[in-house]
C-alpha cells in the first residue's frame, strides 16, 4: 500500500479515515491510535467520549435496575414451585416425545 501524500510505502492507516500513512505523515497523537491529521484525531477522541458515555449510562442503568429488583421482589432467590413443575413436566414429555419419534 502507498502513501496517499508522498507515493512512498505505507506503514499505518488512519484509524478514522483509512488513509494510508509513510513515517512522514504520522503524528504523534495523546492516543494509542493512528490519526492522518487533527482533525480525524479530534473525531476519534470525540467518539471516544460518545462511546465512554454510553456504556457509563447503561452501566448505572443496569445497577439501578438490579437495586430495584432485589427491593421489590428480595424472597425470589429459589425458584417458584409451579415454575419447577412446568419445566420437569416439559422435560419429562420431551424424552417420551423422543421415544415416539425414535419408533416411528
């Protein structure tokens, strides 16, 4: 791959742009992450943020959610009895569903 500015071989790629980049054309930049110029640095870094955001929001969310749930329902650490009933009952005609299959 050749340089897009100097027709010379490349030795990196913009992360955000996907330039072909020579030792010449990279800039050293605060991130570990290869940018052509300031402005696709300024992008990543901006996306970054938006990325670093989101997961902070779903990460309270998901807490807040967990707080709420063992506050509203705390004695539901064992499975409820009808629940277990209807799970062996479906196991139990899905071996004998099985065996009809097999002789058919």
């Amino acid at each position: 791959m050749k340089c897009e500015t100097h027709s010379s071989e490349a030795t990196a790629v913009c992360t955000y742009c996907g330039r072909a980049l020579c030792p010449q054309c990279e800039r050293a930049s605060s991130s570990p992450r290869i940018a052509c110029s300031e402005a696709c640095a300024d992008a990543l870094a901006k996306a970054d943020r938006a990325i670093k955001l989101v997961l902070t929001k779903n990460i309270q969310g998901a807490r807040i959610t967990a707080y709420y749930g063992y506050i509203l329902y705390p004695r539901m650490r064992v499975v409820h009895p009808m629940a277990a009933a209807c799970g062996i009952a479906l196991i139990a005609f899905g071996f004998s569903f099985h065996r009809l299959a097999k002789r058919g």
